[in-house]
C-alpha cells in the first residue's frame, strides 16, 4: 500500500502514517466556537480537514475512517456576544451553528462522522474534572477548579518550549486563585444569568480545553491517530488538551499525529475578528463561488501561510471556468500513484498541478484521462455542481450591465480606428476580467459570458 505521509507537529518531523486500528482510522479536528459567522480564516481548517478525510477514506476505506469535528456551544466569548447583541445564548448558538452548517455545504465539506456539542458531554467533563482533582493533577479555589501544569512533565511538547519560556512569552489568564501563573482552569463559576450546570464545586461551566479532551476521548478513545487545527491552537489550547489528557488517563500519547494548518492573512497580517480584518465565507461564497473559494484555500500547501486578495480569487474561478468545459458526470477510479503529491503531506500545491497536466491531456482528446480528470477534481471536493448550474452561477455572479459592455466595445472600436491597438487590448483585457468575451467579426463586435 502507498503510504501516506505527515509533518507531525510533535515532532517536528515529517512521519510515515502508521494507524492504531486499520478498523478505525481516528481524526479529530476542533470545530467552531459558535459565537460569531465564521471567516474564511477558519474555512481553511475547515477545508484541509475535509481533505485529509477524503484522503484517508481513498487509502483505507470509508467505512473505516472516523472523523470528529466538534462544536464549542459554550464559551467565554458566546456569553459576551449575547450581551452585546442583547439575544439570548441559545438563539446566538443556534444562529452561528446554521450559518456554520451552510457553509460546510457551500464549501462542499463532507459531514464528519461524528460532530459532538460541548453542552450535550457536562457529565463526562465534570466526571474527567473530579478524576483530575483525585489523582492530584488539579486543585479547587473558591469555585474554579485549576490544573496543576507543574505536575506534567512533558508540558510545552509540543509548542517546544519550555515551562520557562512560556510563562516569559504567552499571554495567560492572570488570577490570584491559581497555585501557578500556567495552571489553566477547568472548571469555573457561574454568574446567575449565565450558563451553568450543577457540580461538586458549585454551579459553573468547563473550560474550552477539557471540552476538545472529553469529546475525543469518548467518540475516538484515550490514544487516537490525528489531531488537527489551526496554527493558533497550539499554544494553549492543545498543550493543554496533551497535558489532561495524559495525566487523566495515564497514558504517553493523546493523539500520536498533530497537523496544524496555517494562517489566512490579509496584507500579510493574520485575518482575526480581533483585528477586525475578516471575510466571512458566506461573503467569500457569495461574491465568489464555494468551488472558487475551496480551491482558492487549498492553492498552498496547508501548513504555509495564505495570503487572501483578488488576485487569488479571480485566478481560481478561471481555472475552474476552463476546467468546467471537460466537465462530465463519469469517473474513473483513482489509482493511488496518481494522488501520489496527496500522499506526501497532504500536498493539494502539487495535486492541482497534476490536475492541470490531465486537463491537457484530456483536452487533447485522451477520454481516459477526461474520466481522471473529472475524478481528481472530485477527490479535491470540486464539480459538485453540473455544468449547467455553474454556468448558471457564472452568470448571475456577474454584475455588470449590457450597457457597460456595449459602451466598451464601442471605446474599443475607436481606439482600434487611431490605431492605439494597446487601449484596444486593454479594454479586451478588461472585460474578459469582467467575465466577458469579445469576439471580432466581419462588420460587428458580438460578445458572450466566458
């Protein structure tokens, strides 16, 4: 069998994937924390998670693959943004979670096997909670129950820093209540108004690391093959899932791959709500397409940064405009030195450049490597659409009046009689941009969407 291969963040080390189970092939990936409309930002995590399962069904079956995605419906952040928009939290979760839904769909995301709430696993998450505390791993402070980071040896792993280091350079939530500045809180009171649950610390909620511990462990066991997310989580979020988790169970290992995709940046600055620089991908989708947006996130390799601007865009809906003309329904069955690039890392870079190679192929009149070409676009998650539909698409994305175009060909028409032939190709240029072709004829200019 080929192997797959992976850069695992743990080691820093590009990996021969070896699973636990060839049964149960395991892949965790934290989900969204349902609070605000979720940018194009998280649709890369979205995106190269969707493809790594895809990739993992081709290789070893998909009945044998299962893939968690959870929902954090309960958070700092979700009880601050009702507050702010004066709505209830359970009409805030309900709203994001849908819009979250539909992007999945937009996106042509696979649904994971298994994509748990953190509101529905209270139970496991005080039960974990309590194990924690009676093994000596955590301790209670008016309320809060902490987890002692001095007691994990192996703390900052897998951000490869030391216990020193981070304390000198992270940004951690200061408290009085805490033995340690590192120790993080796994449980906490509640304000009356506010999300709780009955404990034997008193009414509270989790904390956002124990969320991500409790689910993996229940749906994909104390040791599981992949753990993935965005660069950002690395520290603290999954240092500290390590840390629980390990402890909790008294294992080596929590997951033994990490794979951590990069960052969106906009004019190279990380795309944040924080920062207020964000596209939501109901946006990006709407103005663009979700095959033109999908495809636009998986352009680089995953674990590269990736700058968003038109440029990007309008590149990828050409590509799929021209790989729409060898459009059709029938497949061949991939062959597994075909997605080779795939295989190595994940590499999506390499894969649509092996795309194009069987476009031309294709294109020069091969139907077997049409019936290819129309399945590794598929594999890629692309052509959920027929034809028709994106062409239909194509059109109504196009915003542009009949009397914007004609008034062009007409200014095309007089520079071409003062012989400025560069102004008469400038405005070609321009309108093919636009989605609009020209084209020449005896005694008229005629035009058509491309």
């Amino acid at each position: 069998m080929n192997s797959l291969k992976l850069t695992n963040s743990l080691t820093r080390k590009k990996e021969v994937f070896k699973p636990i189970n060839l049964d149960k092939i395991s892949l965790y990936a934290c989900g969204p924390t349902v609070y605000d409309n979720p940018h194009v930002g998280n649709a890369r995590s979205l995106v190269v998670f969707d493809t790594l399962f895809r990739v993992l069904q081709l290789l070893y079956g998909i009945k044998k693959v299962y893939y968690v995605r959870n929902i954090t419906d309960v958070d700092d952040k979700i009880i601050e943004a009702s507050k702010n928009k004066k709505k209830s939290i359970n009409d805030i979760t309900q709203e994001v979670t849908k819009i979250f839904h539909q992007n999945c769909k937009s996106l042509n995301c696979l649904k994971p096997s298994k994509e748990p709430k953190a509101t529905e696993h209270i139970k496991e998450m005080i039960e974990m909670t309590s194990s924690l505390i009676e093994k000596k791993f955590a301790y209670v402070n008016e309320g809060h129950v902490y987890f002692s980071v001095s007691s994990f040896k192996n703390y900052g792993k897998l951000s490869n820093k030391n216990l020193e280091d981070l304390k000198a350079g992270s940004r951690v939530e200061i408290s009085n209540l805490k033995k340690d500045p590192m120790d993080f809180v796994l449980w906490k009171p509640s304000a009356e108004k506010d999300p709780g649950w009955k404990s034997p610390w008193g009414r509270g909620r989790p904390g956002w690391h124990l969320e991500c511990s409790v689910m993996s462990e229940k749906y994909l066991g104390k040791n599981f093959d992949i753990h993935g997310g965005g660069l950002d989580l690395i520290f603290p979020h999954h240092e500290n899932e390590i840390a629980q988790s390990c402890c909790n169970n008294s294992t080596s290992k929590f997951a033994n791959y990490w794979l951590h995709n990069g960052f969106v940046t906009i004019d190279k600055e990380k795309m944040s709500k924080s920062l207020g620089n964000i596209i939501t991908i109901t946006d990006a989708v709407n103005k663009y397409s979700g095959q033109v947006v999908r495809l636009a996130l998986l352009s680089a390799h995953y674990s590269q940064p990736l700058d968003w601007n038109d440029d990007l865009l309008n590149n990828q809906k050409n590509i799929l405009d021209k790989w729409y003309k060898l459009y059709e329904k029938n497949s061949e069955e991939i062959k597994l030195d075909l997605v080779e690039s795939l295989l190595d890392d994940l590499n999506t870079a390499g894969f649509i450049a092996k795309i194009h190679e069987l476009y031309n192929e294709a294109i020069a009149g091969d139907d077997k490597k049409k019936a290819l070409f129309n399945s590794a676009c598929r594999l890629l998650g692309l052509f959920n659409v027929p034809k028709e539909e994106w062409l239909s698409l194509k059109k109504k994305n196009i915003k542009i009046s009949e009397e914007h175009i004609l008034k062009k060909i007409q200014e095309r028409a007089k520079a071409k009689n003062n012989r400025n032939y560069d102004l008469a190709d400038k405005i070609r240029n321009e309108l093919l941009d636009e989605g609009i072709l020209i084209e020449d004829q005896k005694e008229k200019t005629i035009w058509k969407f491309k």
